[in-house]
DNA sequence: TCCCAACTGACCAAACTGGTCAATAATTTT
DNA sequence: AAAATTATTGACCAGTTTGGTCAGTTGGGA
C-alpha cells in the first residue's frame, strides 16, 4: 500500500497549488509530511511554518512559493488526506462479501496499519477533526461529514442479519463487536507502544483477534 | 461530588507551595483550573503562563510567588490531580460487589461523569500520560503506574468468576464486557457533544447501557 | 548568451516567551 | 496610629518565534 503517494486527483489542486503538483515527486512528499506531523502535533494555530521547512529541508521562501499562507496550506492537506484515505483505505474494504465480522476485521486491520504505518496522517486527520481554530474550523466540516459518510456509511451496509440467532438485536450486537475489535486494537498497540518492540509480530495480533471473533460468533451467530 | 475541592494532603504541598495552600480557597480553584485547561491543550513546553494568569484573573507575578516557576507548577498540578483522583474517583468504587458487572458500570458511570463535569481534569490527565517534554516527562512516570495500579488493578479484583458459563475464557469475556462498556459511553458522549443537547438526560444514557448489560449477561452468565 | 523558473535565507515588525522586581495595597502586629 | 509584614500588581527584561516578504542566486533549456 503506497498510501500518500497514489493519488492525483487534479481537481484538488484548484488554480493555487498547480505549482506544488509539479515539483519533484519526493520533494512533495517531504513536505507533507512534515505539514503533517506539525499540524498534528500542535494544532492549527500552533504549528509552526518555520518547523515545517526545517523538517522537509526547503526554504521558508519555497514553502510560500507553493501555497500562499499557512491556511491553504493546512486546507489542501487536509483535502488531501481526506482524498488519499477515501481511495486507498477505504477502497480496500471488500464489500462482496455480506459478513459483518469479515468487514469488520477488514477495517481493523486496516486501521490499525494505518496507525503503525503512517501516524502521523492518522493523528492529522484526528486533530483536524477536533480542531478548533474558528479560521479554518468550518471549511472542514463538509468534508468530514462527507469522509464519514463514505466510511462507516458502507462498512455496516447490506450485512448479512440472517446469521444472527433470531433472539439477538443486531444493532446492539454489531455495536459489540465493533467496540470489542477497537478496544482489541487499541490494546495491542499501546502494548506494543509501550514494549517498543517494533517487530511487528502482527501474528499473534491477527490470531488472538480471530480468537475474539469466533467467541462472538459463538455468542451471536446461529 | 466536590472533585477538586476536598483533597487537602497537606504532604503533596512540600514547603515549595506552601503559600498557595494558604490562600483563598475559591482562587485556589481559579488558578488550578485555568492551569490544567492551558496545558491539557497545549502540553507542557506550548503552555504559556501569560494564558493561564489571564484566566485565573491573577497578575504575572503573583503566579510565580506561589510557584517557583512553570515545572514546579506543572509537577504540582500533576501530582494534586493524581491525589483527587485516587480519594474522590477510585475511592467511590464499591469493592464490595464482585460482580465484573456492577464494578465496570460504576467505573464507566464515574467516567464519563467526569468527563462531563470536569473535562478539564480529564483532558490534563490524558495529556500528562502523552506528555513528551524531557523537563517533565521522567518524573510522571511513576506516579502513573502507581496510578494505574490503583485503579485498574482493584477494578478487576477477586471478581466472581463463578458467574460466567464453564465454557467461557473469562478473561476475554471480561475484555469484551469492558469495551462494550467503553464504547458505550464514548459513542454518548459524541453523540451527546455534537447534540450539544447539554440538559443532561443521562436517564436515556443509563437505561440503555442497562440494555447492553442485560444481553452481556445472558451471554456470559450461566 | 539570454531567459525564466526554482529556490534561498536574511530580514521584518509584531507577538510572545518565562521570569524579575520595585512599587503599591492590604492586613497584622505593635 | 504607626510600624512592620505580607499579598499583589504590571511594567519591564532580553531572548525567541511568529507568518510572511523579497532581492537576489542558481541552474537548466534555447
């Protein structure tokens, strides 16, 4: 998964970033990253242009060669971002399939990759959602609703409820298993954060969770 | 529940704070709670001290002849907070009931009533565990696992295992019970906040973890 | 050679930093 | 009432950081 890296929806761009898109590919991806990090770590209104350039290692001139404040900026990651997850993380999500624990551990998985793979765009995307800053606050919420929408939108879409004993009150079951496969993740990577043992001996994750899957199946399904 | 205001270990003072102990009560509160708000938001190297004397409505100067200066504040703060927490939080916890049942919704019940009522506490307590500043970081440590020893660890003791069905890994049960729980009330409590319906109708909130106990019983329960 | 874009970093005024301290106000002691 | 003590103020400090600019250098294509 070559996450920030995929995609290239011109149409973001507007008329104002045109010049970022054609500079050299990993020069780009230098200075997004550092955007990233320093908008997640402190905030909209706290992070600092000056970090920024010393991070990617460009000019302080060049950043504002390429997008002309710290709003568009902070505005064109955030589209960004929101593109790059829509098309490379949940477009991985296999809807064929009508199990609610295989969609489920999909997006898990998933999510839990991202976390370890690239935190920092998760803790951007999560900052924004909590951020504050009346200056750009509400250009995001659109997108958010929209972000949201695409996401749990269709990952509970056309489950299979026939394989559910006929006593059970699915929407509270699925609420379960949702919570006990997020509490599960959560676990397994403060516990990982915590060792610092960064082999990632995603096996025993992936197993241990199957172990959780079946108990709820046993509990929920016929 | 008067969260903040009963602890008086006149021990956490040292003889670095003594003055601020002596002072009117109600300006106590003031500086304390503008002092966590600003460094729950920013963490501890962001927090700026101008913000929190502008707050608390106290002068520059006055701030720093009840504290030294910033990390003494900050380690006050931490350890006073750590003290209410353990008397007025984990000391409510009924250890007379061994059922995992009625000790994780009292848990999660004092929970989001405390983040309810003083997110600020919340927030600064969640911080401090995150904070990566070197000035601090090293002596928060300690006092955390002492934290978490106190809570999480009596939570969990000498529960009724005799309970659960013979068929049941009880420790995983447990984990499910617990994260349904949690996210239970952290689904309320964004609901609740993006409502911002703020009359409290916790009657709806409390019936329906009711709801959700009720099934994890018939689940796991003989 | 010229030209134009990419790129640099010194520079700017303004804001803000943690912390000090002489002066004033309020309270207690004599 | 005077004196002594304590609580409180906010102007001030020197230093750093802020978002943003712009005159100028670099490098590659014609």
């Amino acid at each position: 998964m070559k996450l920030t890296e995929l995609v290239n929806d011109k149409k973001e761009a507007g008329l104002l970033t045109s010049k970022f898109l054609t500079i050299d590919h990993e020069k780009q991806q230098r200075i997004l990253n550092a955007a990233i990090k320093e908008f997640a770590q402190k905030g909209y209104a706290n992070a600092s242009t000056n970090e920024i350039v010393k991070e990617a290692g460009i000019s302080k001139g060049l950043l504002f060669h390429y997008f002309k404040n710290k709003k568009e900026l902070y505005l064109y990651l955030y589209n960004h971002f929101v593109n790059v997850l829509k098309n490379e993380f949940f477009g991985e999500i296999n809807l064929q399939d009508r199990d609610i624990f295989v969609r489920l551990k999909a997006v898990t998985m998933l999510k839990s990759q991202l976390i370890k793979k690239h935190p920092d765009v998760f803790n951007f995307m999560m900052s924004a959602y909590q951020e504050s800053s009346v200056e750009v606050k509400s250009e995001l919420d659109q997108r958010h609703r929209e972000l949201l929408q695409t996401s749990y939108g269709t990952v509970f879409d056309n489950i299979d409820t026939e394989k559910f004993k006929k006593d059970i009150d699915i929407t509270r079951a699925i609420n379960i298993i949702s919570w006990t496969l997020e509490g599960f993740s959560n676990q397994a990577m403060e516990r990982e954060r915590l060792a610092k043992h960064s082999q990632a001996d995603f096996t025993y994750d992936f197993s241990e969770a199957d172990v959780y899957i079946e108990q709820l199946k046993v509990l929920f399904y016929k």
